[in-house]
C-alpha cells in the first residue's frame, strides 16, 4: 500500500498543479489576446471587471455558466453532447507527457517535473492524442444538423488532413537528430547544444504554420468563418458547450506553444545555465518557470499573428499545405538525414 502510495500521490499532485495551471492559462490567455488586440487597436480593452480588467475571465466564465444551454431539435443529441468534450479533453491529456522542468529533490528522493517520465514514445503519444482534438469539430458539426455548421466540419477535417504531413514530416527530423521519441530525450538533446530551432530551421518554419493550421487560429480558422458560414462547427451551440470548444482552442493554443518549445527551444534549457547550481528545489523551480516563460512569448505570437494577418481563401489555404509545406518538409527531411549520415551531424546520444 505505501508502495502504490509513493507513486501515486506525486502522479496526483503533477495532474492537479498542471491542470490548474492549464485551465488558468486557457482564462487568462483569453484576457491577454483581448489586451493584447486593444494595446494593436489603439484602445482599452477590459478594464472593469477587478484592478486592469484581471477579474474579467471570472466574469467570462460565470456568464456562460448561467447562460441558456440550447440543444437543437435538428441535433443528433448523443454526439452533440459529445463533442464539445472531445475537443477538450485531447488538450488537456496532451500535456501528460511534456516535461515542464528538470527534478525537484525532497527528502533525498527526486521527482521529474512531468507526470509520466517513463513515456519513451511521448512525441507520438502526444501526436495521436491531439489529432483527436479534430473529431470534435466533425463530430460538433455534423451532429447539429445545420448545414453552416457540417461546411465548417468538412473545412476542417480537409485542413487537418492538408496539415499533418508537414507537422510529421517537419518533426520527424528531430527525432531521427536527437535519436529518440521521448520528449525528454529530445529537450536534453539540446543542452549544451544549438537549439533545434537553429539547426532545423526549415523544420521548424513548416511546423510554425502548419501548428497554425492544427490549432485553427487565424489566418487559418477556416472551419468557423464567419463571413462564410456564421460560426461554423459551433454554430449552434450556446452556454458551457460553446465555452468548452472556446477553451478547447486556447488549450490548443497552450499545447502548441508547449510543444514548440520543447521541440526548438531547448524545453526548460538556458545557454550556459546549469539548473543543480541552484539547489535541489530552486533548480527545478526555475527550470519550469523558463519553460512556461517561454510558452507565455508563444501565445504573445499566436496572438499577434491573428490580429496582424487576414484570413486566407480557402483556396489559398489549401496551396499552402499542398504546394508549399510538403514539398518544404520533404526537402527539409532530404537535407537533414543527408548531413546525418553523409557528414556526422546530429546529437549522439
């Protein structure tokens, strides 16, 4: 009993830290991207709700708790009530396996910052888990019986599809660089190394717009285009299942920018920075504060980018996935295994 106490208590306290950091990113993440497009359009933004608006998520939230729930008598109910979780829950499972820090020691027994470290294929457990994230919107669409509502979900499901090859094509280099799918591995491949940013560059440009594209965020939100076709997949939901695909997006959003670090930006590395000078608790501690740093300049992008850019055509869209990233990722994975094998670059591990 004290065996499986050992290991599941620390497993219980990471699930609840992370997911109260999560979800508390995912409120306020909708904060900043409201300030940060104000501080753009030279205005205000909210600033009513608490000392600089900082209470305005609470009241966001609070507001789509008492709203009307309406289901429509069209919907398909089972899936319909589905599908707002399916969004959701994939963001948040993903973040499982992605190490937020090094280790904190306590009591001379250390403890790794991330909830599963013994997960040696997490980049592909992590890949599979988010693709799901897709079946809510086809799944949200379909089932509602509004025809705006099943354009957004086949919009969708032809994006992701469109997408994919170039996030597995640009992420593939990586692994064959750092010898390794464990996300960890991957993060300790660029200590005391170049970050991967700089060495797959290429990689890492195909993968920045392609993860657009997988989070739908503008200029790729294609799926709920409002000019077009109202709101899309989530036409015809209101109350808490509105604000459960709301916050499936920025959870998206959160992941991404969690995994580009990871992948590019050496995880929770600095230059020239070795984390067990600073104590075995003070280590970890800082470590984990880089990390979410820089998932914090991330979202600043993600943000910028969509009050910075105009949605593309569909047309356009689909050029981009077809005609300019896939034969980029191509040439990306051409060019990296070349200097891999022809001429001994990569990290050994």
């Amino acid at each position: 009993m004290n065996a499986w106490l050992a290991i599941l208590l620390p497993a219980a306290i990471k699930i609840v830290v992370i997911l109260a950091i999560v979800l508390t990113g995912v409120a306020y993440t909708t904060l900043a991207e409201r300030k940060v497009s104000a501080w753009m359009q030279d205005r205000k933004g909210p600033n009513r709700v608490g000392p600089f608006g900082l209470l305005q998520p609470v009241a966001d939230g609070m507001k789509f708790f008492f709203k009307e729930d309406i289901t429509p008598r069209q919907a398909y109910k089972p899936v319909y009530l589905l599908a707002p979780l399916c969004t959701l829950v994939p963001a948040l499972v993903t973040f499982s396996v992605i190490p937020f820090g090094t280790e904190i020691t306590v009591a001379g027994k250390s403890y790794p910052l991330w909830i599963a470290p013994g997960m040696d294929l997490g980049l592909l457990f992590l890949l599979s888990i988010s693709s799901l994230a897709i079946y809510g919107i086809i799944l949200g669409g379909w089932s509602s019986g509004n025809k705006y509502s099943i354009f957004g979900a086949l919009r969708g499901a032809s994006q992701v599809v469109s997408y994919e090859l170039g996030v597995g094509l640009s992420l593939l280099t990586v692994v064959i660089w750092s010898g390794s799918f464990g996300l960890q591995d991957i993060v300790n491949a660029q200590k005391g190394h170049p970050w991967f940013f700089l060495t797959h560059f290429l990689g890492f440009i195909v993968f920045l717009v392609a993860i657009f594209a997988e989070t739908n965020r503008l200029p790729f939100d294609l799926p709920e285009g409002e000019s077009e076709i109202v709101g899309g997949y989530h036409t015809e939901y209101s109350g808490l299942r509105f604000a459960m695909f709301f916050m499936g997006e920025y959870a998206n959003m959160i992941t991404a920018s969690a995994l580009l670090v990871t992948l590019f930006f050496g995880g929770w590395n600095l230059p020239f920075v070795d984390w067990a000078k600073f104590g075995p608790i003070w280590g970890g501690v800082l470590s984990a504060a880089v990390f979410f740093t820089k998932i914090a300049f991330f979202l600043f992008f993600f943000i910028w980018v969509r009050w910075t850019l105009p949605r593309f055509r569909y047309d356009q869209l689909m050029n981009i996935g077809w005609k300019r990233l896939f034969p980029l990722a191509l040439a990306n994975l051409l060019l990296m295994t070349t200097l891999m094998v022809f001429f001994g670059f990569g990290v050994k591990q």
